[in-house]
C-alpha cells in the first residue's frame, strides 16, 4: 500500500493537467507518478535531509549513482504521445 497501487491514476492525472498545463504535457510522456502512502514522521525527515543538501553533495551523489550503475538511466521523451511529428513539442 505505500505505493498506492490499488488507487488509479487516469482519474487523478485528468484532474491534475486540468490545474496544471506543463503537468498535462509530462503526464503524457511519463506514466506512473505515484503519491506515496508515508508514514508523516519519515516525510518530515525525508524532506530536511533533502533540503539539506547542497549542490557538491548532489553531485557528489550522482558521481557515485554513475559509478556503480554507469552513465545511462533513463530516456526522457522528446515529443508528447501521439504527436504527428509536424512541429516540435517538447514533452518538459
């Protein structure tokens, strides 16, 4: 249940890219945004330690993702689904 699987995600991205446009256009390229089911204690702390970082230790974090797993993590869509290819529409 943390990942809130049982609950479906059409209903809420209709209702999230009718209050947001630039969401409208990454939900249509990236599938699968979830709100997790957390505990509010491991939030907060979550969240400080994010907020508490700087922009070396970030790096410093990445380095290390790009030492053990290599370069390449994902491919981020160029073009929004179902688009004729006519123009460019940047998905982000």
């Amino acid at each position: 249940q943390y990942f809130r699987l049982e609950t479906e995600l059409a209903p809420l991205y209709d209702d999230w890219s009718r209050a947001d446009a630039r969401l409208a256009k990454i939900a249509s390229c990236i599938p699968g945004v979830r709100i997790l089911r957390q505990d509010p204690v491991e939030c907060m702390f979550s969240f400080i330690c994010s907020s508490n970082n700087n922009i070396p230790r970030i790096t410093k974090m990445l380095s290390s993702f790009r030492e053990k797993y290599g370069i390449y993590l994902m491919d981020i869509p160029t073009r929004i689904n179902g688009d004729d290819g006519d123009d460019e529409s940047p998905c982000i």
